[in-house]
C-alpha cells in the first residue's frame, strides 16, 4: 500500500479520534473525573491558600467606595424553625437596622438572606471595611448579637460591642473570597510556598483555568470579581449629598 | 531610535504579520467598512471637556469598522479584535479622531516591545492538536488547545501565547484576546480606545481619561461552537442601518492616582468613575466605500484643543506610524492639530 493511501486511510481516523476527544472535554464521564478525582488530585500535588474574603486593602479612591461584603453564616438550627429565627431575628429589629443605616451614611444597600441554612448578610458600602463593622456594632449591636447567637461559633462574640476586634476578625473570616478582576492575577496565587509562575519561568496562561479551579476547590463560596457597579466611583453620601435629599 | 524610523519598523513588522498583505492596502485592519452619521455630546459631557464636539453641536462622523488583520482575506467568524475608528468632523474642516478595539488593552507598553511581540506573532503553519495531546491538556485541567478555524493554515496565536509566557506585560491581553470570539455584528461589541489620554474641563482642570465605546443594541457574540462564516458583518452592518440607526454611547473613565497612566498593557479597574459623553448615532453606509471609507487615514494622535495625548507611548508612537502607513498607502491627508 503507498504512503498516500496509507495517509488518506489515517487521516480520516484522525479526525473522528479529534471529534471524540472534543467531545469528552463536554461529556458528564470527564466533568465527573475532572471533578472528582483530577481537582482533588492536583489540590494535593499543587495546594492553594485559602484566601481571605472580602474587599482587598487599597488606597485608591474608586476602589474604596461600593465595596462588597458577602457573609456566609451557618445556621446552628438547620430547620424551619431556626430559619424562622433567623427571619424574626432581622424583622423584629427594623427600627434599629434603618437607623443605623441613616447614621453610618456609607451604606449603599444590604440584605439578608437566608440559603440553606445559612443567613447570608449581603451589602455594599463605602471605606474602610473595619470602620465598616465598627460603626455598626455601635449603632446595631444588639441586633448583631441577636443574629450571631443563632449561628454556628458565634456565641463567644456575644456581646460584639465587648469584643469588638475579635468581632471584626470572626466577620473577615466570614467574608467570601472574591476572585480577582484580572484573570491573569491568578497566576500570582500560587501553590502554598512558590507562585504558580516563577520569575522568568514560561507561563502558559492556560494554567490560568487550573489555578481558578483550584482557588474554587479551597474557597468553594467566591464572589465573580468585585461586582458589578451601575454608578461606579461615586459614595452613597455623594449620592444623598447630589439628590438633595438633605443629607 | 528616531521617531521616523521607528514608525517604519512599527508598520514593517505589523505587515510581516500578514505575509499575504496587499500593497497599498493598511497594514493591519485592512478589511472593513465606512459609515456616516453625527455625534451628540450628553448634557454633562461639556462639563468635563471642552473640546467641541463635547460642547453641545452635533457634530458629523465617520466610522470604520474593521477585522485587525491585515490579510486581504476576509474571516468575519474567527475570534480577533475589532476595529472602531471615529471621526468627528468640527468646524472649520478640521477633525478629531478616536481610535478603539474590542480588546481592553494592548500588548505591550512600549514600542520596542510591541516590535518583538509582532516578530514572535509572525504566522506560523497550524495544524489541530494531536488528540492525545488534548487528552494530556484535560488531565492537567488546561482547556485543550483549539483546533484550527476550517482551511485555516497559519496561525500567529501560538507565537503571541509563547511570548506571552515570558512577557508578563503582554499576558492580560493575550489571555483577554484568547475569549474574543467574533460579534454578530460591528454594531453589538464594545470598542476601547485604550490609551489614556488628558481632557481639560471648563475650569481648567486636566484629568486623565479612556474612552469607551459601549453599543445601544448590547453586546452579543456568534456560539463559538458553530462554524465560522467569513463574510456576514457588513452585510449585517447594511441591513441594521437601512432599517434603523445604530447607536454608541461614548463613555469615559476618569483615572485616579495610581492608575497606569501611560501604560496600555494594563485595564483600568472597571469600577472608575464613568461618564457618559456622547451619542453616535450611524444612519449611512455610504456608496462609495473608497472615498468615504478606504482613501480616509485615522490617526489617535489627531486631537484638538481640549484633549491631548498622555505619555504613553505607545500612542506617541501610534501617532507617526499611523502617519507614515497613510503615506505609504496614498490615503487622504488630514493636517495634524487644524481646528
């Protein structure tokens, strides 16, 4: 047989092989054993930090203002019932929540809401994240007390306006690792001990998904960037200031 | 090295990006497509810049929309950037221009370097990845390498990647470049012009700036899984403008300390303080694409009052290559500066 026939007869195996593999990178075979042996086998080989959650410390203007805060609280009663505490917990208190909302002047919105047995509190403000948790524990602390004896671990806080520094600590740890803008700073979080680039080594920048796979496996709850921003750059007492509301 | 000489290697090595580049033609960007309309600044728009076209009249312009290759051969369905070039048309004959691309930023931070990323992005013959390769790119949980676009023979991705990984200035881009995709149409994509660049406001105030180009119709990318069609974004572009206008909002992102100023390779932070400057508004295919769209030469150096180029400089470097590629392609000289 020529060489040419050969080729001809390889060729369109080639192809179909192609086509088989394409499909498996889709197929529910892979996403199990990408999921459940592949992921775990590489958090072992190249183990990641965990990251800390919440908005990164910066000293530009922009990035201090509309900040986001994603606490994921886990309830200690993870019925009915002690989702009904945690919904009587905030509405019994609204009269302390609005005012310590007009008083602190940095919040744009907050929510609370429960998933699964967890209350999440969800809110965007602007400065300081600390100040941020200072200010309201002295305006809603005993809100804050009310919620956070409902929670998992959260007892030894109580009162928070007593423990205010731990407090702030426990609440940190309790805010959602928020991946980066910028895809490519992913190369910079490496395994535990060397980045995931070393300098003047070859990156290949498709680590870039391995090394977002990875930061989801250690910190499974994450927030998609720093959010997105309908009027960026501008505080809510700039906002209260301009719409002459008599802030 | 002299300006003048770095502006002809600047456009001698974007021409060896595409060995097949028709004489005569751009260099990069050379396929694409002339439009007419005006420009409307937003009420606040004079606010923050004094330049006319931000004062209040419409203004007449003209846009080019165009794939960056510059191969005569047209491939409207591969993923690359998109071109957005926007004349405004002021009084007295004279003219601004602003130049944007669908990608968020550049590949390199200063001319020298954007020499040795084109000579590394000199297209290469492609072929698809060998299965077992992929297979080897899935168990590492690296997205596989994509096959080929059909007919597909050269490609300059794998050279850009690989200087990429030793460029880190480069690597934002590329990677950002590697999700492009290619929009259902020129007018469903956001265009950057990328560069910063210094407006002066009423009081005297200068402020550092980028400029965006953001569609009314929303963005909206072709199913990359599908196969690519080469020619659809003019006809496209035709039957939207024949049945209704096509609109962009100019916004602009005002820098703070810290920001890099005079650096492309690096995206501002998208939650900058944004402006609303203006309305495109695009209701003209003209007929004659050679005069209207062809024989006209965009320049981001052509300025007027009121809006002045930052350090960067790779825009000071765009300035005179842009100039010298018009020469050597014959295309319409528009003096520098006239108002």
């Amino acid at each position: 047989m020529s060489v040419r026939r050969r080729m001809n007869q390889l060729v369109p195996r080639r192809a179909s092989l192609n086509d088989l593999v394409n499909s498996m990178s889709k197929s529910r075979l892979f996403g199990w054993l990408a999921g459940h042996v592949l992921v775990p086998y590489w958090a072992r080989k190249t183990p990641v930090h965990k990251q800390p959650g919440g908005a990164r410390a910066t000293v530009q203007p922009g990035d201090n203002v509309q900040r986001m805060m994603n606490l994921i609280l886990p309830l200690k009663d993870k019925t009915a019932v002690g989702r009904a505490k945690a919904a009587m917990a905030i509405a019994s208190n609204l009269d302390e929540i609005y005012a310590g909302l007009d008083n602190v002047g940095t919040v744009h919105f907050a929510r609370f809401v429960i998933i699964e047995n967890n209350m999440c509190m969800i809110s965007c403000y602007d400065g300081d994240f600390s100040n941020y948790i200072r200010d309201f524990v002295a305006q809603l602390g005993t809100v804050f007390d009310s919620v956070i004896a409902l929670i998992e671990d959260g007892e030894a806080m109580i009162p928070t306006r007593d423990n205010i520094d731990t407090f702030i600590n426990w609440v940190h740890d309790r805010d959602v690792y928020q991946i980066p803008d910028t895809a490519t700073e992913l190369l910079h979080y490496g395994t535990i001990g060397q980045p995931a680039v070393k300098s003047g080594e070859v990156a290949d920048l498709r680590l870039i998904a391995r090394a977002l796979i990875l930061q989801l496996h250690a910190n499974p709850n994450a927030l998609l960037g720093s959010g997105y921003r309908g009027y960026p750059g501008i505080s809510a007492a700039r906002i209260r200031d301009k719409m002459g509301f008599g802030w | 090295m002299a300006e003048r000489d770095m502006a002809r290697h600047l456009v001698d090595a974007v021409i060896a990006d595409s060995p097949d580049h028709k004489r005569g033609t751009r260099p990069a960007h050379t396929i694409g497509i002339g439009v007419k309309g005006h420009f409307r600044a937003s009420p606040v728009a004079r606010d923050w810049c004094v330049a006319e076209h931000f004062c209040g009249r419409e203004v007449e312009a003209s846009v080019r929309f165009s794939n960056s290759s510059g191969s005569p051969v047209q491939h409207d369905g591969w993923s690359d950037a998109r071109g957005m070039a926007t004349r405004f048309h002021l009084s007295g004959g004279g003219a601004t221009d602003l130049l944007a691309m669908t990608l968020r930023e550049f590949f390199s931070a200063t001319p020298e370097d954007f020499l040795a990323f084109a000579q590394a992005a000199i297209p290469r013959p492609v072929e698809p990845p060998r299965p077992w390769r992929k297979i080897a790119d899935m168990l590492r949980l690296f997205p596989p390498l994509p096959d080929p676009y059909p007919g597909q023979r050269t490609s300059s991705v794998g050279g850009s990647m690989a200087y990429s990984g030793l460029h880190s200035a480069s690597q934002l881009a590329a990677f950002d470049a590697s999700f492009l995709g290619a929009p259902v149409s020129y007018a469903r994509a956001t265009y950057n012009a990328v560069h910063t660049f210094i407006v002066t406001a009423p009081d005297g105030t200068e402020r550092y700036v980028r400029f965006f180009w953001q569609p009314a119709a929303g963005v909206e990318m072709v199913n990359p899984d599908l196969p690519p069609i080469d020619n659809y974004l003019q006809a496209e572009l035709r039957d939207r403008i024949a049945n209704w206008p096509v609109e962009f909002l100019l916004l602009m992102t005002v820098g703070e300390m810290g920001d890099p100023l005079t650096d492309p390779t690096k995206a501002w932070p998208l939650h900058r303080m944004r402006i609303n400057m203006g309305t495109l508004c695009l209701t003209e295919v003209p007929d004659d694409q050679q005069a209207h769209c062809e024989q006209l030469a965009f320049n981001p150096g052509r300025l007027t009052d009121g809006i002045a180029m930052s350090d960067d400089p790779v825009l000071i470097a765009r300035k005179a290559a842009y100039e010298l590629s018009r020469e050597l392609r014959g295309g319409a000289a528009c003096p520098f500066d006239a108002v």
